[in-house]
C-alpha cells in the first residue's frame, strides 16, 4: 500500500498514523499496519539524513531513538496528560539533540 509517491520528500500521509492504531489490528498485513510501518519508514529515513547532515557520528541510531521517543509521545498522551508526555519528549529531543558533538 502506498500513500505518496517515490523520491517524495513528503510523509506518505498528511496526518501522521498512530502506532496505536496498530494495537488494534492483529495481522501484520492489514491496511492500517501497513500505512503505519510505511510512514515510520519514511520518518526514520528523513531523520536519519537530518542527524547525518548534522554530523552526527551515528544517524541512524539517533533517528530510532527519535522514532521511539515519538512513539513513546503519541502512547503518553492518551495514559497522562499531553502537557506532561509533551515536555518529557521535549527533554529526550534536547538530549538526544545533544549527542551529536560527543560522540568520537
């Protein structure tokens, strides 16, 4: 299933899917898990470029730090309040932000 066109420097889809969509759709195949993983795909690849471009030592590590603490996010701010999943995201950004010149 493909929702943008190749060499597109746009998500697949306007609105970002939610991974916890997924949890509701059990075959690895169906529509909704399919979208999810082709959008995560396609911001892991943007972030990774973006770290590279940085100069980060390692961008591919540091965009799936990212993916995951935006994964993590989107799950906190239906279980708390999105002011608290919103500045502890905001942290885990500046940290990660923050390895860019410490790694040798």
């Amino acid at each position: 299933m493909t929702t943008s066109r190749p060499g597109s420097s746009r998500p697949p889809s306007a609105a970002a899917p939610s991974p916890n969509a997924v949890s509701e759709f059990e075959d690895p195949q169906s529509p909704v898990r399919l979208v999810v993983a082709e959008h995560r795909q396609w911001h892991y690849q943007f972030l990774r470029r973006a770290f590279e471009d940085a100069g980060h030592q390692l961008p591919a590590n540091a965009a799936r730090h990212f993916v995951t603490l935006r994964d993590g996010a989107m799950s906190a701010a239906y279980l708390d309040t999105p002011t608290t999943a919103i500045r502890t995201f905001a942290r885990g950004v500046d940290r990660l932000i923050r390895t860019i010149d410490t790694f040798p």
